[in-house]
C-alpha cells in the first residue's frame, strides 16, 4: 500500500509537534503556512494557530484576537476544494473552527468561560473532563467520558452544514468535537498531537489514536 499524501497548513514552529503522529502511521506529510491547493494529496490537516476573520462569518470583530487574514483565504479554500473531491480533513483547534466556517457555520468570538479553556497567564495547556456521543468517533475510540486538553479562547456557535457535535466540555458544553454526516471530516477543539508519542502525558486520553483513526479514513478512501 502506498504512503498517504498529507497536505498540512500550521505556523511552521509547530510542524515538531503534528508531523510525528502522522508519519508514525506511514503517512508522508507537506507541511506549509498557508499552502496553495494542489489536488495530488490525499487528505488535508488543518493546525491550530491564531483566530478566523469573523467577516468570514458574517460578524465584526467583537471579541476575536486578531486574524490570520492569509491563512484564513488559503484554507477556507482549501477545506472547500477537499470537499468537492470528497478527500478526508482532519481539523485541529483552529482547524476545527475553519472547517465549521466553511461550511457556513459561525464562531463564539471569545467564550464567557474563556479562562476554563486556555491558561491566560502562560501557552500551557489546561485539562478538562468531556463527554462523548456513544455514537461518534470520539466514543468510539474513548468512551464516553475522555479528559482532553485545551487551549483555545473560541469555540463553534453555528453548526456548519452537514456536522454534527459528538463531544462537549462538561462544565459548559462547548462543542469540542464535530464530524461530518456524509463525508470524511472530523475535528477537534483539542490538541491530540500534544497528547502524543514525545508528548503524550499521564492527566489525558493518547492522542495517538485520532492520528490513526483519521489515516483510516484517508486509506479506505482512497
């Protein structure tokens, strides 16, 4: 079977932390900010980073940090092109909020519970308990109740079309999961590629297996 193509947009610094998990499943990854479509890839990896334009949903600036206007116009054309070739996308904090953008769905600017989700005195990641739809890939892969981390300031309001919630923050059911109804599209508010390999810690679920269940989907779609 042939290595996985994997097109990935991140800040480039991060590439040491979502790159391994991948390549530990035989997958050869392109790692860019910012990446310009090219359709030979097999699946495309969204990465965390700073907030989405909120023009990009139709709203001001009312609480977002500011944007990431490059990136925003790179991979929201991107996830519509992988759409439309019905490749697999992983989403990952960020990546998880321009996958609902796409798909016309909109963002909390900045959570009232803002300080339960991300540490604001330093970049270290909080820990939070979760509950998972017994149905979703979440569930699936661990249980109904993983502890996860966090690091993020927003989070989805408006559903985008075709996903569907599978996971939420048990203190105030931020949606911290979403998969698609039809199509090969998961992603999460967390950061499972610091909760791997090198990084995996003791007070979480392994991130591994979302790496390996997502190099599934991309080998039983291609």
């Amino acid at each position: 079977m042939k290595k996985p193509r994997i097109l990935m947009s991140l800040v480039l610094p991060a590439t040491k932390n979502y790159v391994p998990p991948l390549e530990y499943f035989g997958c050869e990854v392109t790692a860019e900010y910012a990446p310009a479509f090219d359709d030979s890839y097999d699946a495309l990896v969204l990465c965390g980073g700073g907030d989405v334009d909120p023009a990009c949903y139709g709203e001001e600036m009312n609480g977002s940090d500011e944007p990431e206007i490059e990136r925003d116009k790179s991979e929201l054309a991107l996830v519509k092109a992988y759409i439309e070739m019905k490749k697999p996308i992983l989403g990952i904090c960020r990546g998880h909020q321009v996958i609902n953008v796409a798909l016309g769905g909109t963002l909390i600017q900045h959570l009232v519970t803002a300080d339960d989700h991300r540490d604001p005195h330093s970049y270290n990641d909080l820990v939070h308990a979760t509950k998972a739809d017994a149905d979703g890939f979440v569930a699936k892969l661990y249980g109904e109740a993983p502890f996860v981390n966090s690091a993020h300031h927003q989070a989805i309001k408006e559903l985008g079309k075709g996903l569907r919630a599978v996971q939420y923050s048990c203190n105030d059911n931020v949606i911290e999961a979403v998969e698609h109804e039809s199509l090969p599209i998961i992603a999460l508010q967390w950061h499972p590629e610091r909760m791997s390999l090198a990084n995996r810690r003791s007070d979480t679920v392994d991130g591994l297996p979302i790496f390996e269940y997502f190099v599934s989907l991309i080998n039983k779609n291609s």
